[in-house]
C-alpha cells in the first residue's frame, strides 16, 4: 500500500509558476516534473485563489492574546518576589557571614 506523496510548498509554488508561463500545457508539465496534471490544475486554482492577499495592506495578523494564560504568567511574576525574599532568608544561616 504506497502512501500519498507530500509536496513542499516551494515545489508546487515552482511547478504553477511554470504552468501561468504557458510554454508547455499540465500534461507535459506533469510528465516531466512527476505529478498528477490534476494536481497541476488543483494547485493553480488555489494559487490564484490566494493570490491577492500577498497584496493586502496589514498582511500579517496580529497574535490572538489569551486572556486567561496572561492572567496566569502574572499570577507567577507576583510569586517571584515572594519566593525569592523566601529563599533568601532560609539562605542567610549558611552565608557563613
């Protein structure tokens, strides 16, 4: 039983520039590069599906803050000066000051 073969993004990027240049048609391309000419066809649809959002104003989205996680590390940052004075003092015997 033969498992599906994964492209990297950079091939398929490869393979539908040189499928919108229009010098050789999907088949040949397929052929010659060892893929299915669907996939050709799959892969053009989606790059010009997407295409336009290479172009948009803010392309990179902002990261989703979760509230409850930053509660969380400020819980831990208002612990620290508690556990380090905590420590200090049980330290202060074997100082040998």
């Amino acid at each position: 039983m033969s498992k599906r073969k994964q492209h990297a993004p950079e091939f398929k990027a490869k393979v539908e520039l040189e499928a919108l240049k229009g010098e050789e048609t999907a088949t040949e391309l397929a052929s010659r590069l060892g893929v299915h000419p669907t996939m050709i066809h799959l892969w053009k649809r989606a790059l010009l599906k997407g295409a336009s959002g290479v172009f948009e104003r803010g392309g990179r989205k902002k990261p989703e803050i979760d509230e409850e996680q930053v509660k969380e590390l400020h819980a831990k940052i208002g612990e620290l000066p508690v556990a380090n004075s905590f420590l200090e003092r049980k330290l202060k015997p074997w100082d040998g000051k």
